[in-house]
C-alpha cells in the first residue's frame, strides 16, 4: 500500500501522523514553500459546537495522541449585537493561531510528523494516481473536489481580517451580530497576547451584499470594535479572501481516494470554523487505511454538526438587528451560559433541531 496525501494543512497532517502511528509511512505533498504559508489569523476551538466533548485539545492528545498548544484558553466570550451586549464566562475553549508563525497548528502537528513534506509541489491528483494506491486529498479548499464532481457547494462568503495592536483581554474573545457591517454574517475578535488580537468580518457573496461596498463595511466594523474596547487601534497586517467556497462533498471516500479537511466539508457553515472537523476527518481517513473503520462511518456526527450549522446559516440570514439584540439580550446569564459552558449540551444540536421545521435546507443536503 502506498499512499500520497495531497496537502499537508490540519487534515493532511493530521492523517500522516496517526498513518506513522500504526506504523505507515505515507508522502506528502505540499504546494507551498512551506506548512501554513499564509497570512497569520486567528482561530478559535469552541466546546460547545463540539459537546459532549468538554475539552477539544486534551480530547485531541488522550485519544489520538496529537498534541497542540493555545494561544490562550477562552474564559470569556463577550457578544455584541448593534444595541445590547451578552458576557458569558467558564471553560469555553481556546484561541489558536495560524498562518505564518512558529507556534501555528500546523507548524505544531510537523513537528510531531517524522515523514518529509516534499514542498512545492507540482503534482496534480491524476499524476499521483499513476504511483500510488491511496489517496488522501487535503488540499485545504473545496474547489478540488468541486472540480472532480463530488461536492455540493451551499455558499462563497467574503472576509476581511486584520492583525490589529492594542490592550487585550488575552482570555476574552468577542463576537459581533450586526447587519450594518457583516449583513448576514458575524465578526469576531481574538486575542493573541495582550497586545496583538485578529479581527475579521464575514459575509455571505449574496447579490444583496455584492452591491454594498467591502471598505464600508470594513470602517464601519472597526469603528465599532475601538468604541466597544475603549481605545484606538493600530493595523499591523491584514488579509482578504473573496469567494471562499463553503460545501460539502457528496461521498467521503471514492474508490481508494479519501477526501479530507475543506475537500471533505470541514469549514462549519454557521460561524465558519473548521478546525476541529478537519483534524478529526485526517485521523479518521487514517483509521479507514489502517482497518480500525469506515470512513464515511466514522465521520457520521461530523456530517450531523454540519447539517446542524447549515440550518442556523439559514436562520442567521433571516435575522434583523432587532432580532439580534433579542438574542443576545437572552443570551446574558442562565440561558448563555447553559448553551456555551455546560458540555453535555450541544449548542448546535438542540438550536437545529429547534429550527429545522421552519428552515428548508432539503435541496441543500
């Protein structure tokens, strides 16, 4: 058996290092210079998307033996709509980093990887084909897939993000629910160090939204962050991404070609990270190719999560900034802290099935 996985981000990574420890050697290709080649942002492990696992990251090195560091755990998630503000606080996950930094996710899980990456990389999936039994095809996007016809795309969204230098909470990550800057979509910040935090908007590509003016949004949305944290801030480093495709493949596995991480369906339609489900689809493709289980089998609640965030995109697009200030007003105390901070709820079960009579996203699944 020789197997080629095709990208070494979270899920490619992920699926060599539990390959090497079932005593496989796989090869990796990677079309970049390096692992995590990008602009640096940050990221964001939030239990309750993941109940009843309480702890992602020790979940992460107890059962599968891979082992990542936070930038800093989440003991206060702070969330603004346009006229009332909720403060929830407990163990409610981490901050991490991506991008080009030393201590990124990737750059953590190559250094638990003995396999060599073989760096810009040429190779095509037809050209592997020809030399390799196996493969895994973690190319940190769905349009590989799309390409191949095994992937249904349910939207392309627009985000904009900045490294930004102030005064921060390093424990404290904020959210934002206002159609006056991300119509439809949310904003976020998160703490790097007390000095350094990324924020981001993201919105759906709507005909509605490509008529409004990116740059707008973008003063709007800052504006409103230096209001709400008190102090100005000054921008470092900043990126932008248009037309980032959120779907998910038809089949998990076709013929002896797995699809994983983004190629799979990782990025959560709802808040749109993907950490999680990406790493869990690298492990679980290694456990197909080690004979410990199906793949599609094994990915089964990730498919669930998915369909579950899918509905409360929906719901989200539905809302007005009246509705968002209801929310988030109810979201201040009991109710917030149930849904975010107790780990045998699983916040996007229970919202979903809520929603799933009145949401239509049959033609979607």
């Amino acid at each position: 058996m020789r197997i080629a996985i095709m990208g070494a981000g979270l899920a490619g990574l992920s699926c060599a290092i539990t390959l090497e420890k079932h005593g496989i050697k796989p090869h990796i290709f990677e079309n970049r210079k390096e692992v995590d080649d990008r602009f640096p942002n940050a990221e964001v492990f939030l239990d309750a998307l993941n109940a009843p696992i309480k702890d992602t990251l020790s979940y992460l090195s107890n059962e599968f033996g891979l082992y990542l560091q936070p930038v800093g755990h989440v003991k206060k998630l702070v969330i603004y709509s346009e006229n009332q503000q909720a403060t929830v606080t407990g163990s409610l996950g981490f901050n991490t980093l991506r991008g080009r930094n030393e201590n990124s996710l990737c750059r953590q899980l190559l250094k638990q990887l003995d396999t060599k990456v073989t760096y810009d990389s040429q190779y095509t999936y037809e050209d592997l084909l020809k030399d390799y039994t196996h493969i895994v095809l973690a190319t940190g996007d769905g349009a590989y897939s799309e390409k191949m016809g095994n992937y249904q795309r349910h939207f392309t969204a627009s985000l904009k993000g900045a490294i930004i230098e102030g005064k921060f909470d390093r424990y404290t990550t904020m959210a934002w629910l206002d159609n006056n800057f991300a119509p439809k979509g949310y904003s976020y910040l998160i703490p790097l160090s007390n000095t350094k935090a990324n924020i981001v908007i993201a919105y759906p590509d709507y005909p509605e939204n490509n008529r409004l003016d990116g740059n707008l949004l973008w003063d709007s949305f800052l504006s409103r962050v230096q209001k709400d944290l008190k102090q100005p801030l000054n921008i470092t480093d900043g990126f932008e991404i248009t037309k980032y495709i959120i779907g998910k493949c038809d089949n998990a596995r076709i013929g002896n070609t797995f699809f994983v991480g983004n190629c799979y369906g990782a990025v959560m339609p709802f808040l749109g990270f993907g950490q999680f489900p990406a790493i869990m689809t690298g492990i679980h493709a290694a456990y197909d190719l080690c004979g410990k289980g199906e793949y599609p089998i094994l990915n089964k609640q990730l498919d669930i999560s998915y369909k579950n965030a899918l509905v409360l995109r929906r719901a989200m697009e539905d809302l007005d900034n009246k509705k968002f200030d209801l929310i988030v007003k109810s979201l201040d105390g009991y109710i917030g802290k149930t849904l975010l901070d107790y780990s045998n709820i699983n916040f996007l079960s229970m919202i979903s099935n809520i929603l799933k009579p009145i949401i239509n996203t049959k033609n979607e699944e």
